[in-house]
C-alpha cells in the first residue's frame, strides 16, 4: 500500500491535535513546555495555543503552579475547556445498560442505569440503549456540534473495526449484529465498539486500582466470566476482534456442560448463578450481593463452598499466568466482599504451589463499578480523537 505524501493542511492539524493532547492530559501546562516536549518551534506553539482558546477549547488556568522562588515573569497555564467536548460511555450486559456523559476535562457530568427483564432479545437491548442515551443528553442539553462521539463496551465477542457483537448467547439474536452503524444512524456522531471487559479494564488501568501496572489481565465475574488483557497501555486484539473469551477456557473435559457445546468451562464454575448455586440454597442468599454478606459474616457453609471455587480460579489464573505473564490480575465482581474472598484465598493457594514461589501471582480485587465501566468507554472516543 503506497501511502499518501502528508499535506501542511494535514500536519498543522496534526501538530494541533498534538498539542490538545497535551493540555488535556496535563491540565495545566504551559507554552513553553509544550515547546520542549514536542520539539515544535515558539511562534509554531503560540499559533496553535492561540487558534485552540480562539475556538474556545483551551483556556487559561487559575490554578498558579509556577516555582515561588523562580525569577522572571510567570508562565501561564492552560487547561481544555470542560464545556467544549463531551463523550458518551455505555457498558451493558444481558442484565442492564450503564450510561455516563464525561465532559472534556474527564469529569463525569451525567449517568443514567436501566435493568432489563429476565429475557430480552437484540432488538429491545437496542431500544433500551437508545432511550438511555436519548434520556441522559437531553437531560444536558449537549449541542450535536459538541458531541464527539460514543463508546460502548458491549458482552460477547466484538468485530472492533466493523463495530458488530460477533456472538453474546444471552441476549438472543444478538450475532452479527451490527450495533456501530444502527447508533451511528440515530445520532450523527461516531460510535467506537469494544468489549466491555475490555473497557472495564482500561478504565481500572488508567484510574483504578490497577493503574501503573505494567501489565493487567482482568476477569470479570458476572452472568458469565470475562477476560481482557493490557500490555504497555495497549488492550489486546486479535484481526480487529476481542480475544481472551477466558470464560471458555476449558478445565475439565468431565466438569459441567457449558451453553458453548463444551463442558468444563471456567464460567460454569464461577459465574454468578453458579457462585450462588454452590452454596446449596440457603433462602437468604438469592444475588451475589447476598453471597458477599455472608462472606462479611463469616458463614462458615459459604466459606467452604467459595475456598473449592478459588481453587478453580488459582487453577486457571496459573494456567493464563503460564501463557501472559501479566504483572498483576485484576478479579471483578458485583460484590467487593466475593472479589476479595476469591483473590486472597487463590493467591494463598499459589503462593503454597513450588510454581509460584520464584514468580509470585499477584491478584487485586475490585467490585465492579458502572461509571468506572462508562468512563472507560468514553476513553475510547477521546483516543480516536486524538489519533487521527
């Protein structure tokens, strides 16, 4: 493929959305700092700063990080104008949709939740998230001028550059479906597809408490079991698909039969409703939120059936930690008292193994949060922003 010879046209828009980057990871920077991180020459700086608080995306800051005992005349500090950009994040799942708005100074401004019913098919998913969206931006009034676009973090697997979910069997009809055109139809604005462990990740990775880590595989627990892995910043795909459908991942050809075709998969081990069922009926124990308090009280029944479910899960976290290698995993769930339980005792369990004592598995646990999952997905508007 010959590539195009890049115009000036092209390279001051390049330069520009550069130097927005900066002032909207920064918050506050100034000129002549922006000068050295670039390399772009003064006068080519100041054009730029000059255009961008024309056009009202950048302003000066109040905020006075100058050196108190530094001579001469202060700089001054700019930030992006919270009010110019705005990004729409959604995460759902066969149980229920999550909507945040962020403004461009990543404060989020609006989020909205709606739960589904028991069973629903892909069509009514899409009118439930429709109306979610609807709902939320005319709560704020955003003019379309504004709105740079959406990010969904959709279940099941995700053709990331046709912006279709592939196969979610818990929403029925909802393979080959084309999620990125049908949205980008009712609201004129680009709409960037991923799997929403995915973004659930890299929202946990830039704000969470994963963040710094140099490496992060995530595991969801919900209706099923989700996978995602970072490495250097970057979420893994593969032929502009998601991978890592961990919750398939085989660990008995004898253990329970899957909705897959296969048995033994880690989900029907540790999914939600199979989390609850091993407990054995116990009446007062109907949702994970349930489970997790009578970890808090110390039900010895449910401790017991919970230390045999993290033998399964320091099973497979070996298993993935002797392909990936990642620096840390990062267990979700709906209830911090179960991802907790879970990470510590299967991160005890490793830590007994002769594998793990010279490479020791790290396992952080967090409950899953939707303005954290929404805030993730607006990341992937603002990144394609500012890459092209």
């Amino acid at each position: 493929m010959i590539k195009k010879p890049l115009h000036s046209h092209d390279i001051r828009e390049r330069n520009e959305k550069l130097v927005l980057n900066l002032i909207y990871t920064h918050q506050g920077i100034s000129q002549s700092e922006v000068v050295h991180l670039t390399g772009l020459k003064p006068p080519t700086i100041f054009r730029i700063f000059s255009k961008l608080e024309q056009e009202a995306y950048i302003a000066a800051s109040t905020a006075d990080k100058s050196v108190p005992d530094k001579k001469g005349r202060k700089p001054v500090y700019y930030c992006v104008q919270a009010d110019s950009l705005y990004a729409v994040g959604v995460d759902f799942w066969s149980h229920s949709a999550a909507v945040v708005i962020v403004d461009f100074s990543g404060a989020v401004v609006c989020q909205n939740v709606v739960n589904f019913s028991a069973s629903i098919e892909a069509s009514y998913a899409l009118e439930q998230l429709t109306k979610l969206i609807e709902d939320s931006l005319q709560l704020l009034k955003i003019p379309q001028e504004k709105l740079l676009g959406l990010g969904i973090g959709s279940p099941g697997v995700v053709d990331i550059e046709k912006g279709m979910v592939l196969y979610y069997a818990r929403i029925r009809d909802m393979r080959d479906f084309d999620l990125k055109n049908r949205l980008e139809e009712r609201f004129q604005v680009p709409v960037h597809l991923h799997n929403n462990c995915s973004v659930i990740a890299l929202s946990e990775y830039r704000y969470g408490k994963a963040k710094g880590a140099a490496s992060l595989l995530a595991i969801l627990i919900r209706s099923g079991v989700g996978g995602a892995f970072i490495q250097d910043g970057s979420l893994y795909v593969n032929q502009n698909r998601t991978a890592l459908e961990i919750g398939h991942f085989s660990l008995s050809l004898d253990g329970p039969a899957c909705e897959c075709g296969q048995r033994g998969c880690l989900e029907s081990y540790l999914c939600e409703d199979a989390l609850i069922g091993a407990i054995g009926g116990l009446p007062e124990v109907r949702t994970i939120q349930d489970v997790g308090a009578q970890i808090q009280a110390g039900n010895p029944r449910v401790l017991k059936a919970l230390e045999a479910k993290a033998q399964i899960l320091a099973q497979a976290v070996q298993n993935l930690a002797n392909i990936l290698d990642p620096q840390v995993f990062l267990l979700i769930s709906r209830s911090l008292a179960v991802s907790s339980y879970l990470a510590d005792a299967a991160e005890r369990i490793l830590a007994g193994r002769h594998y793990a004592k010279s490479s020791p598995v790290r396992i952080i646990a967090d409950e899953y949060s939707p303005i954290l999952a929404g805030r993730g997905a607006t990341d992937l508007v603002f990144d394609y922003f500012f890459a092209h």
